[in-house]
C-alpha cells in the first residue's frame, strides 16, 4: 500500500455564481504518474492553481505527504517541494539557461539574507548541470532563456522542476505547442524521471496519446467535477468523458 | 468660519475641478489607450498658455478667440510628438517610456525658462474681466466662462468616444489592442489621434487657464500632479472616472486649503492620491 | 556557501577599474587644492552613490521608485538634527539615519508593493511630494528655513574642513562602497532572485522566492545608502532645506544618469554619472552663466537620444561593440588561417 503524496479533499472554488471546481477529491500516490484530462474549461489549471496557493479554495483541502497546505502563499507551496510549470512556458528570459534551473533549489533552506552575497554551492551548480545533461540541453548553458526554443524551454522548465527534488510535480500541458520529436523526448524523460528519481508527477494534458503512454492512472474532469478515474484505457474510453469533449461543457 | 466661506471654497473647487477634470481626461486617455504615462502632460499646458499669451500680447487676441487656433496647433504638435518620438516607445518598459516623456518635459520646461524666463506673466484688460456675484459668492467671470468650456470640451469629447466610429475605435483599442488590431483597427493611426487628443485636452485648459493664473515655466509640474491624483481617484483608464477624479479632487483641494490650512492645500490631495494607490489602485470607476 | 569576491580571479579585465581607481586616489595632490575641481569630482561620487542606490532596487529588483532623494534626505535631516540638537558627530548620526531611512522604506514598501510597475513609480512621486511639503511646514526641522552645519572646523568629530580634499576622499569612498554593495548583490543569489522578480514577479513566487522579503530588501538596502550618502552630504554643504534636497528633479537625475549609464549593471551607474555630471557642469559655465537652463535642456536631449536609439544603456552599449569586435576579429583570424 503506497502512501499518499498529494491529497485533495473536496476543493470548491467559485467565480461569482460560476462554480469553477465543485468538491474535487484526488489523490496522487508516491511515484505515481497521474494524469489529468478534460475539456477545455473543465477546471483543470483552477485545479493546479488551487493546489499552488495562486487561487485561495472557498472549500476543501491539499495535503502533501499529509501536511494541510491548503491556500498557502505559493511561494511556501513551492518550498514545501511542489514544483509546477505552466501552459504556456514561463522561463525567465534573461536569465541563462543554467540560473534558469539553479533558481529552483530548495529555497526553504536558505537564509534569505545571506543570499545577498552568497552564490550557489558547487553542489548545487554540479546538480543543476546534471539536471539540464538529463535533459540534453547542457549545451545552452549559457544562452539566455528568451533565446531558447519553445521545445528547449519545455525541457528547461522539466529540470527546474526537479531541482529541488520534489515530492510532487504538477505539469500544465507539457507537450503543447511542442513539435514531435521534441514530444517524445519530453515524455521519456518524464518516464526516465519517475523511474530515476522516483519523482511523482500529476500532470495535465490535450494530447491522448502523450497522456496515455505516460499516466499510470487517469482523472477525468468536466464542468469542475471528476467523472471518472482509474486505469487510462477505461477512462479515455468511458463514454462520459467522449460525451463531454463533444457535447457542450 | 461660516458656512458661506465653505461654500465658496466649494464653488471655487467645482470651478477649477473642472479644469483639472480636463487635464486628467488628455492623461487618462493616453494612459488607457497606449499604456504610456505622459511626463510631459503639464508641460504642454505649460506651452498652450505661453502661445496663448503671446497670441495676447503681439497679437492682440483675447484668449477666448485664440482658442481654436492654439488648440489646432496643438493637435497638430501632438501628431509630430507621437510620430517622431513617441511612437518609439510604444510596449518599451516603463522605466524608459517615463524618461522618454520626461526628458522632453525637461527640454520644454528649461527652454521655456531660457526663452520666456521666469517671469510670471499674466493676461491682463481681456474680455473675461470681473466678478459674477450671487448672494454672498462670488465667481470671476474669467473662471466661470472657463468652467464652462471645460465642460463643452468634455461633453464634445465624450460625444466623439461615443458616437463616432474613431472613437469607438480608440475605445475598442483601450480596452484590447489586439482584438481591435483583429478587427481590422488601424492602430497606429488611432494612436496618433488620442496622443492629439491628450493633447488638445491640454490645450483648451492651458489657453482658459491663462485668463485667470499666472504662466510659468514651472507651471505645468503642478498641474501634472493633480492630474494624476484625479486619474488615481477616478481610476486609471476611466474617462469618466478621470472627470470625477479632477472635480474632485479640485473641491477637495479648495476645501482642505480654505479649512485647514492654505500652504497643505496639495498635501491633501497627495495624501488622497497615495491612500487611493494603496487601498484602491483601481480608483473608484478604473478598469487596471 | 560562498562568498562571491572573486574579484581577482578574473585578471585582466581588472586593470580597467584598478587604474583608474589609483588615479582617482591621487587626484587632490596633482589637481592642488582646487576647489571647482574636486566639487565636480564630488558630486560625480554622490550621483555614483545615489546611482547604486537606485540601480539596487529599480535596476535589480525592477522596483521604479522615484523616492530615493527623500531616503538621501532623510539621512541628511538625522544626522543634523542629532549635531544641532545633542551634539552628536555625524559619524554615529549615520548610523540613525541608516535605519530610519530603512524603516520608513519598510512601511512604505509594504505598503505600495502591491502596485504594478507605473503605478509603483507614481505612489513613489506622490509619497515624495508628501514629504516636500510635510517638511517646507514642519517647524520642527527649521520648515522652510532650512537648517545649517554649525562652523566648528576643522574637525573629524563634526566631519567639516575648510578644504574640499577630505569631503573628496570620503565621497569617494561612499561612491567605492556603493559600488561595491552591488558588485557583490549582483553575482549572489539574491541579484538573481533580483533579476527574476524583475522579468516575471509570479514566476519567481512559482520557483520558491519570497518576493515580497526580497523586494522590500532592495528597498530596504537603497534608502539606508541613499541616507548615507545624505548625511556626509549635509556636511559638505553645510546648510540643507526641502526645496534644494527634496526636489523631484534630484531622483529624475539619478533615475537619467543610471540609465544613461546602464541599468542594472554593476558600472552603469559609474559610467553615468562620469560622463554626465561633468558634461552638465561644463553646459552650464559655457552656455548659461547665471540662468541654469542649458543645461537641462542639453541633459534632456542627450536622455531623449539615449532612451531613443541606445536605451539598454551607454556602458552595455560599450561591451556589445567590443563584443563584436571581438568576434569579427577571431572571424577574420580563422578565415586568414584557412
């Protein structure tokens, strides 16, 4: 019986009289992949931004590894070693490709003071190397994030996420906008993560394919509310969910 | 203190709220249409009340005459401004577009210095000499006869944002540039036109405000900072809001100097504009 | 943990700043006592200070304050007030000014840094104009008056010399330090931090960072050096008012010369205020003698040009050229080789 990493219990969160997520419970094991499908609309990035602390839940809770994280600022949900990346990438430009991932680490542990003079550890800079060689984009280094491809900035998001070895992963669309090649190097070295690292990974995604060949178990949602869950096959085929990416929200 | 102090105080707030409601609505456009805060807002009124005393002196034209003219020229200023420099800074971070705005406000305001020098100048025997009286208040005709063109200028103006097809179009692009943009805006072109019309708000008050207040070359610093409170007040973006703001903020002015003490009478209005910032960064009808 | 001085690890490059520093060190015994001179050189180092304060929390954290001559104020005020009134050297007075410049940075930081970038820059101004005229009433503080450095010179303990050459070396070393304060920011973790907050605030939240902490650090940091700056300042010119030291004009220099120089660059500021400061002096004796308006105008036209064709700065202008150059010339060695 593996233990719960992430633990969502009954989340609501309203817009006005809009009810966005309407008492979603999931819960995501240790070194699981989950995934997370559903239409557009469904709620699935309000979920994500539940969880962060970016929206504040009207109901309901998160639990990491047991610990109420519910509506915290995001950045102590990210210190508790949540990572998330979003839709559409979000590197900072001028930053190079190697700060870009060095200013993931644990920042939990750090004295925020003393970060006025100190510069990372050789530990941390040999971690991160390892991280962007994981990745194979150690050669851009020294580029300036804004230069990178979208593809390559997909990939620098990946190893940023897992600087601080995180217990759980929540990644929005990672393989969207990305040509094909670059697709399936993204989802193996998600697959290589997990198996490696023992990462656990929720991740959101459009793309069946992608979602299929990597969850290992799947949620659907539709209208702010999980209609299913289970083994991917029986979920993708659930006509409950075919009917809600067809038929109106 | 009677209440007939306070009224007049009040009056005379209304009076020149109306100024700084028109001052307020050239920046607010500008802000809300093309994201850029103008520096040198002030000091083209600055420049509109010196063409307008020089149309006085060397030309002997009563302000209320030279109106149209000066506020033509203007337009056509605002036009040049935009297309050689402004444009420039469209979408540049805004440290830079604030410097941009700035620099040219210092070149205007020390060349006004060089050339017109310190001296304060006044309009002196022009048609709006006098006081209206009623009751115990009093109003000079020079201010009445501006409020109301103010209010003329304003009425014209929202009547165009409302009515004509550019002005939907500039509103269309104040609310998103690209959906306009989509719609087949020309927004370059409407860009241009609201920087004439930020432009021309300013003229109409500079050339009124010459009729009745001492023209400066540092004039316009002080007009700029109570324009921005009564955009703050009104909320960023609103022109409406900005109306509300500058008359506003004009009363609240009045007041605070007639009733507490005259040398605070800006420290007021600052305090309102920072507590605004603070509490409401929307202002009370924004829209950022 | 490491501390990043490793200045001499890169060498050469050095030179650049090494050289001229022994120059400067040197200046009052080649220049005589001349007192024009060495004012210019003065107030070079007081912008330079200014500068860094500012590059510190604008340039760095991309927080656009244009407040940083109420901070220098503040600095001059305390330490005065404290001479005048318990006889207290400036040497500690600097040490009250420094905190209260950052306390009141606090409490307004905290306040306003919600705001986004112009409405920041805008809060900053109002709160500035607040202050001016606070203390133009603010018996007090002398109000209008002013007050003036009591003539007990020359003194260490009351830091006033009829020469300007002791004035020199302590602007100098404020100009030194200030620099130093962001040479050492700038290659830390926080100077990153910094930088990411600058580009995408959320996204530095999404990666960890306390961006509120580290924000009102820069601030934080920027008003105690702005004050610093201003209580040797007071003693310079040995009287202070609101209208001269909390003037608007004071930061839209500062904010003019760093970026003229380069924002968020550890020279910038230096190069500005190096190129500006005496070029605006020199404007000034040719063209205006008594009306000082050329020189604003001249300075107005050079920020205008700057922020028009070259706006990342004159000294990032400098390294991209040489940048260039450099690779043209490795190009033009390998194709000479092939």
């Amino acid at each position: 019986m593996s233990s719960k990493c992430l633990e969502i219990k009954d989340l609501t969160k309203k817009f006005g009289g809009l009810i966005a997520l309407n008492k979603i419970s999931i819960h995501i094991d240790e070194a699981e992949i989950v995934g997370l499908i559903g239409p557009n609309g469904s709620g699935k990035t309000t979920l994500f931004n539940c969880i962060t602390g970016f929206l504040k839940p009207d109901h309901g809770k998160v639990f990491l590894r047991g610990k109420d994280i519910t509506g915290k600022y995001p950045y102590k949900v990210i210190q508790e070693k949540v990572s998330r990346t979003f839709q559409i990438t979000r590197v900072f430009p001028e930053l190079t490709t190697m700060e870009n991932t060095l200013i993931a680490i644990d920042h939990k542990k750090e004295s925020r003071f003393r970060s006025l003079y100190e510069t990372n550890s050789k530990d941390e800079i040999k971690k991160a190397s390892k991280l962007l060689e994981f990745m194979g984009i150690s050669k851009l280094a020294d580029e300036p994030g804004g230069e990178l491809s979208y593809g390559q900035q997909k990939l620098l998001e990946l190893a940023a996420s897992l600087m601080q070895d995180p217990s759980a992963v929540l990644l929005d669309e990672p393989t969207a906008g990305v040509n094909p090649t670059l697709v399936n190097k993204i989802i193996d070295r998600i697959r290589a993560a997990n198996k490696e690292f023992g990462t656990t990974f929720l991740i959101i995604e459009h793309n069946m394919d992608v979602i299929m060949d990597l969850s290992m178990r799947m949620y659907a949602l539709a209208s702010g509310e999980i209609i299913t869950e289970g083994d991917p096959d029986k979920v993708r085929n659930n006509p409950d969910v075919l009917e809600s990416y067809l038929g109106g929200a | 203190m009677d209440s007939a102090y306070v009224l007049q105080a009040l009056i005379n707030g209304i009076m020149i709220g109306g100024v700084y409601a028109l001052i307020a609505v050239g920046l607010s456009i500008v802000w809300g249409v093309m994201g850029i805060v103008n520096f040198a807002h002030g000091d083209w009124l600055m420049l509109s009340a010196y063409f307008s005393w020089i149309f006085y002196m060397y030309a002997g034209l009563d302000p209320l005459i030279s109106l149209p003219l000066v506020v033509a020229i203007f337009i056509l200023f605002g036009f040049a401004n935009y297309k050689f420099i402004m444009k420039r800074f469209i979408d540049a971070p805004i440290v830079i577009s604030i410097v941009a705005t700035f620099s040219i406000s210092l070149i205007m305001r020390f060349g006004a210095f060089i050339i017109f020098k310190p001296d304060y100048r006044l309009i002196k025997d022009h048609v709006l000499e006098g006081v209206y009286r009623f009751g115990e208040f009093q109003v000079s005709r020079a201010k009445f006869a501006t409020f109301l063109i103010m209010i003329a200028a304003l009425l014209l103006l929202f009547s165009f944002l409302k009515y004509t097809k550019t002005g939907k179009a500039i509103r269309a692009t104040a609310q998103d540039r690209d959906v306009a943009k989509s719609l087949g805006v020309n927004v370059d072109r409407i860009f241009l036109i609201t920087w004439g019309i930020g432009l021309a708000c300013v003229a109409v008050a500079g050339t009124m405000i010459s009729t009745f207040f001492y023209v400066f070359p540092m004039m316009g610093i002080s007009f700029l900072l109570l324009a921005f409170a009564s955009v703050a007040l009104g909320g960023f973006g609103s022109v409406h809001g900005a109306v509300f703001g500058g008359i506003v903020i004009g009363i609240v002015q009045q007041l605070g100097g007639a009733l507490v003490y005259p040398a605070f009478k800006d420290v007021f209005v600052f305090v309102i504009f920072i507590l605004m910032l603070m509490f409401k960064p929307k202002g009370l009808f924004g829209k950022y | 943990m490491k501390i990043g001085i490793d200045f001499f690890k890169e060498d050469r490059k050095k030179i650049w700043i090494l050289l001229p520093l022994l120059a400067l060190l040197v200046v009052p015994y080649i220049v005589g006592d001349e007192p024009y001179l060495l004012h210019v050189f003065i107030i070079v180092f007081v912008y330079i200070a200014l500068g860094q304060s500012w590059n510190l929390v604008s340039g760095y954290a991309g927080q656009l304050c244009f407040a940083t001559h109420i901070f220098f104020t503040y600095g001059a005020y305390t330490s005065l007030m404290l001479l005048l009134r318990i006889d207290l050297t400036p040497w500690v007075g600097l040490f009250v000014g420094m905190p209260i410049s950052a306390g009141i940075a606090y409490l307004l930081g905290s306040r306003l840094f919600h705001l986004k970038g112009r409405y920041f820059a805008v809060a900053t101004i109002a709160f500035a104009e607040i202050m001016r005229l606070v203390f133009l009433n603010w018996r007090f503080v002398g109000a209008a008056y002013g007050l003036s450095v009591p003539l007990k010179g020359p003194s260490l303990y009351y830091v006033i010399w009829t020469s300007k050459v002791p004035y020199f070396y302590i602007f100098l070393a404020l100009a030194i330090i200030s620099t130093l304060i962001v040479y050492v920011v700038d290659r830390s973790k926080a100077g990153m931090y910094f930088r990411s907050i600058k580009q995408d605030e959320n996204g530095a939240q999404h990666k960890g960072i306390d961006t509120s902490y580290f924000k009102l650090l820069a601030f934080m940091i920027s008003a105690a050096m702005a004050a610093a700056v201003g209580t040797f300042y007071a003693q310079y010119v040995l009287y202070i008012d609101p209208r001269t030291l909390m003037d608007l004009l004071i930061s839209a220099k500062i904010v003019m010369i760093v970026l003229f120089g380069s924002i968020g660059t550890v020279y910038g500021p230096v190069l500005g205020a190096a190129i500006l400061i005496p070029l605006g002096e020199y404007m000034r004796i040719k063209l205006g003698g008594g009306s000082q308006g050329w020189d604003y105008v001249l300075y107005g036209l050079i920020i205008l040009l700057i922020v028009y064709y070259r706006p990342q700065g004159v000294y990032i202008m400098i390294k991209n050229q040489i940048e260039s150059i450099r690779r043209r010339t490795k190009n033009v060695l390998k194709m000479s080789r092939n």
